[in-house]
C-alpha cells in the first residue's frame, strides 16, 4: 500500500510538473510571438513612414510652387484678357486676318473658359497639398518624443488617405463616414503611433462592411455602410482635469463578432481574414500601443449582426513618460 501511495504520489507531482511545463511554454510561446509581431511591425511602420515622408517632402516643393504661381498666373491672364476684350471694343473694323483667327481660335469661349480651367487648376493643386500634409500628419516620423497634439487633425488626416477605399465600388455603395467630435483639450500622445491605431480600426472598418455587403442579399448590399467616430471627454468624479482621458470610439454597422473572437481580437497573428489578407498584427500591435505606451484602454463591443465598436480612453495628460520604442 506505502510502495502504491508514493506512486500515485509521484504520479501527481510528475504530472503537476508537466502542467506547469506546459502554462511556462505557452507563456513564452504567447510572449515570443508578442515579440515577433512587434519587431515585423515595428520594421515595416518605420519603413513605411520613412516613405511617406520622403514621398510627402518630394511632392511638396513643386506642389507648393505651382499652387503659389497659379494666382499671379490667373491675374495676369484676366489681365490680358481684360486687354483683349477692350481691343474688340474699340477697334471695330477690325482686320480679316484677325477676325479669322478670332474665329479659328474660338476667342469667345476661350475667354469665357480660360479663367474657369485657372481655378480647377488651383482646386486640384490645393487638394494635392490637403493630402501631402494629411500623409506628413500621419507618419509624424519628426515627433519622436510625446507632446500635446490635436486628436481630431489625426483622425481627418487617417481619413483623408483612407478616402479611396470609402468610395462607392461595384459591389457596395460609398460607406458613410459620422464625426461627432467633442470639444477636446489637447491631449498628450505619441502622435504618429495613434494615428496608427486609427487607421487599423477604420481599415478593419471597411473591411468588414466591404465583406459583409458582398456576402448579404441584395436589400443589405444596396444600403449604406456607415463608420461613425465619436470623441468626447471623459467625465469621473473627484479628477482634476491634468487626470481627465479622451475617449474615442469607432463604430460601424458591419457583420459584428461573436465573443469568441472578441476574446482572441488583440492576440498576435490572430485574424479572421482569408489567408494573404490580413497579418493579424494590427490590432495587437494598437492594444500595446494603447495600454503599454499611453496607460489607457482598448475595448470592442459586438454582437453578430450588430456591427463593432472599439472603445480608446487615454489619458489626457500622461502620468509617466512611456518609452517611444518598440
């Protein structure tokens, strides 16, 4: 019975030991792979913020010297044109050579016109300087270091290169887009990083609602996918306003999740995309940003078919500085 009882003894403690052995490697499994999908992201942000910027700074110089020249350009126009016309008042018999090429030219139209095509000009000009400071905001490769910055410019700035992909397409009409901004103070952040994170959540936004119009019958794809981005100030009793935090919360009208996803959402490498479609690493990598490097929260809320909502409170001021790296 002694010689039974050690063995059961020994049995228990061996397999006491490989349970333990086995939470260390899932442990040490969950932190390399945290690891793994920091540095692979960590890498392939600062080589994409690096291009904007170098792209951003390329086009800004000549973008900025043409939108400058076309105002001088459009009132010397007006100016000869001005001239033109007071010609044809004045000289009315005029030349046959001069009344044909008035006629070959169509002077009329032109003058008409020319001052229209000016200003289109200088419409798309300043457009092309809306999203080369849109692209600057966003990779804010120069602000290493935290500091009070507008969060409502890095919201607009993500939307305005995420444009494109809110337009209608073939399969989908154009996703609508809400902003019930609140009235925010300045909050301190690591800007560049932030806007990271909204341009993950709103990616994976429109995503949803692409998918989901696709794969819905024809009542549900015919109506429109809408994001709606709220901000306000959060409001806890017996805070000071230095201790206040911002909450920013995206939600869209798309498919929604099940819990069971909800609670693998910000796990490395985790997706629910097919495969080449998505790494998995966006919303892990803006959980860390979120928690690790500002001290705030990320939360989603769903139910299927009731649409996501992700929920970011950060500190308006930060309590203690946080290491910018990876």
């Amino acid at each position: 019975m002694a010689s039974l009882a050690l063995d059961i003894t020994a049995r228990e403690q061996a397999e006491a030991e490989l349970k333990q052995a086995k939470e260390e490697a899932e442990i040490a499994l969950y932190t390399l792979q945290q690891t793994q999908a920091q540095l692979i992201q960590a890498e392939k942000m600062s080589g994409l913020g690096q291009l904007v910027a170098g792209v951003a700074h390329e086009i800004n110089n000549p973008v900025n010297f043409i939108y400058g020249n076309l105002s001088h350009t459009a009132e010397y126009t007006q100016n000869l044109l001005d001239l033109v016309q007071l010609y044809q008042q004045t000289y009315q018999a005029s030349d046959q050579y001069i009344e044909k090429k008035v006629e070959e030219i169509d002077l009329d139209f032109l003058i008409e016109d020319l001052p229209k095509m000016l200003n289109s000009m200088k419409v798309g000009a300043d457009r092309i300087r809306q999203i080369v400071l849109s692209l600057r905001n966003f990779s804010r490769l120069d602000e290493a270091e935290m500091k009070p910055v507008d969060i409502h410019e890095g919201i607009d700035s993500t939307l305005m290169i995420l444009q494109s992909r809110l337009k209608a397409r073939p399969e989908r009409p154009a996703i609508e887009i809400i902003k019930e901004y609140g009235d925010l103070p300045l909050v301190e952040c690591y800007p560049g990083q932030l806007n990271q994170v909204f341009m993950n959540i709103l990616a994976n936004a429109i995503d949803a609602l692409s998918e989901f119009t696709r794969n819905s019958s024809e009542s549900i794809s015919n109506s429109t996918g809408c994001i709606t981005i709220q901000t306000k100030l959060a409001t806890h009793e017996s805070e000071t306003s230095d201790s206040k935090n911002v909450v920013i919360q995206i939600q869209d009208n798309g498919p929604g999740m099940t819990q069971q996803v909800i609670q693998q959402l910000f796990n490395p490498f985790f997706t629910t995309k097919p495969t080449g479609q998505g790494t998995g690493l966006g919303l892990s990598i803006s959980y860390q940003i979120i928690v690790d490097k500002h001290g705030g929260s990320l939360q989603c809320f769903s139910q299927p078919g009731q649409g996501a909502k992700f929920s970011i409170e950060i500190p308006v001021r930060q309590r203690a500085v946080a290491s910018s790296s990876y």
